[in-house]
C-alpha cells in the first residue's frame, strides 16, 4: 500500500500536531468497504494502526461507516464502533482533510443514537492535555475528551451544533446542548453565523 508521512491528526488548523509524526496507510478497497459495512470480523484481523488508516480524503473507519450509515441507510454497527474505539479512543477526536470528527458526521447526518454514543465514549475517556484551538498551544491543565470534542470546529468553523441545528431536530440540538459550555453554544462560524441564528433562518426559510 502506498504510504507517506502525515501526523496523527491531519487537520492542522484545527488539532496542534500531540504525537509523533506516524506514517499513513490508505485503505485498500476491502478495508473500505468493510469500514462503510461496520465489518468487525476484517478489522479484528487487521494488525496496524487504526488511526493512520485512511482513505483518500483522511477520513478513518470511524469517519467511513459513519457516513455510509448517514448516506446510504446502513445499519448502525455499535459492535463495530466499541472495537475502534476501545483500541483507539484518539479517534474520536481524529479528523479528516475538511477538519470534521466523527461527532460532525454524526450531526450532519442527523444520526442522534450515534451522536449519544460518542458523547457517552467521550465521557469515560481520560483527561487530555488542555488545548487552545484558536492559538493551538497546550497546558498543563487538564480537560475532558467530551469538551474537546464538542468545540472542535471543521474547515467552516462549524461545530457539531452548527451541524445538528440544520435539521430542526430539536432533541438532537438538546442533546449537544446539555452537554455543551453556555458560552460556547453562541460561538461563529466563518460565515459569522452561530447555531441560534443558523435555527432561527431555517424557520424563517420553512414559515415565511
């Protein structure tokens, strides 16, 4: 497989580089098919690194059978997803060439059972080291995965509640919302749009 040397975490902007540079693998097409179907058996059998698996656009696993569960009406393999992530929970905050985690996918896709059980994998996660995004510095301060992850913005600047807000599904949005900083639910994107005003023209659009 043709291989090159990337960091752990390939969206620079948006995730400092933590770890060691590693080399990537990218997916033959029998691992990506078996990522889109949620095959535990074939990744069970695969021996390398999870988290420098990728596809073409740097999307993992993760990223691939949560997309086709959004798309293309796959079940969702929750088996499948205890197994990359019990061997690597960095995943979930791993993201591809447009910065999006899986948690964005999962929003996107308005897929609420998925986005739960990230949250709950991301709860039971170690501390991380503190992370400024904007400034991409560290501390020595300590932080959970489940506020990491929530904050993580994609190439848009959008988070997972920019994502979720465009459905109108509002247990999905109060899902994110117990969980999220006050505070940090009225953060912009780079079109300056928050979630609350993203809501509010997605009414205007369906009532007006």
């Amino acid at each position: 497989m043709m291989q090159l040397d990337s960091s752990i975490i390939p969206y620079q902007s948006q995730q400092p580089q933590a770890q060691p540079v590693e080399s990537i693998t990218f997916m033959d097409s029998d691992l990506f098919k078996a990522a889109e179907a949620g095959d535990t058996e074939t990744f069970n059998k695969y021996q390398g690194h999870l988290h420098c698996l990728l596809d073409g656009r740097q999307n993992t696993a993760l990223h691939l059978h949560l997309r086709a569960v959004g798309i293309g009406g796959r079940d969702f393999s929750r088996n499948f997803l205890q197994q990359l992530l019990d061997r690597y929970p960095s995943l979930l905050l791993q993201s591809n060439d447009r910065g999006e985690i899986p948690l964005h996918i999962a929003a996107q896709y308005n897929q609420h059972e998925i986005v739960n059980f990230l949250i709950e994998r991301a709860k039971v996660a170690p501390p991380l080291p503190h992370v400024d995004l904007e400034k991409g510095t560290f501390s020595e301060a300590t932080v959970g995965w489940l506020r990491t992850m929530l904050r993580v913005k994609d190439e848009e600047g959008d988070t997972a509640l920019h994502k979720a807000v465009g459905w109108s599904d509002v247990n999905l949005v109060q899902l994110l919302l117990k969980e999220l900083d006050p505070e940090f639910s009225m953060c912009a994107n780079k079109m300056g749009e928050t979630p609350l005003y993203i809501a509010a023209m997605r009414s205007c659009g369906e009532d007006c």
